[in-house]
C-alpha cells in the first residue's frame, strides 16, 4: 500500500452519477515507462472477474504495451466508461494530475465498479509491470 494518495474521485455530488478522477502524475509515468506482458494482461483483465464478480467484456484499456490505463469499461457496449480526458492516443502530460471523466453512468452500481475497477488498477499495479 502506498504512502502517498495515487488518485482521488472528485464531482460525486449533483444529479448524475458521473464523476471525475485524479490520478498522480508520477504514478501515470510510472505506468507508462513499464511495460506490460501478455500474461500480465490477461492476469489484470481476470482479476475483477475473481475478486469482484465482474462479468462482461475485458474493462482495462491499456495505453499500447504499458502499463497505463487509458479507459475502463463496465459495460462498453452500453457506452459507460471512465477514460482520460482528451489523450487521443498521446501519453498523458506527466506536469500536473491526469484527468478520467466518466460516461454515461445511470446507477450508483456502475460508478460504484468503475471506482473498485480502478482502484484494483492501483492496488495491483506493481504486479502488472516489467522494466522497459
């Protein structure tokens, strides 16, 4: 567990139940500068099927072979995701926090997996990388 605070949800207030979060700058190129195995892709994509009863397609979006998560889905076919504002295919600007805004989230149980899907990101994120 780490000592400093990784990321943090923001804009959870109002009508909706879609909200915003911060991600650490130094942990983005962290993630980014690592990169990620074949074999530790399709651990991380597993790992909310067996600790969190996920179902649906893979939620993780990497950013190529990093270790950087570009987009998280709970039900991509529905449209509903947490994604990097404005990347675009770029690495993020590692000067100032990382911005993800949710779409189209309907329930509290949606925002609810996106906020663990991203925090099992975190929490796992050592395991998922390999020095470049």
């Amino acid at each position: 567990m780490s000592e400093r605070i990784i990321w943090q949800p923001t804009s959870l207030y109002g009508e909706s139940y879609n909200f915003r979060v911060l991600l650490d700058p130094e942990f983005a190129r962290e993630m980014c500068s690592s990169k990620l195995t074949r074999e530790n892709y399709q651990n991380m994509q597993n790992l909310p099927r067996k600790l969190m009863n996920f179902s649906g397609s893979d939620p993780y979006i990497f950013h190529e072979d990093t270790c950087f998560v570009r987009q998280i889905n709970v039900r991509a076919g529905d449209g509903k995701w947490l994604a990097v504002d404005g990347l675009e295919g770029r690495l993020p600007d590692f000067s100032e926090p990382i911005n993800y805004s949710t779409h189209n989230i309907d329930y509290p149980s949606e925002a609810l997996d996106l906020m663990r899907l991203f925090d099992l990101w975190i929490e796992y994120s050592d395991l998922l990388k390999e020095k470049r």
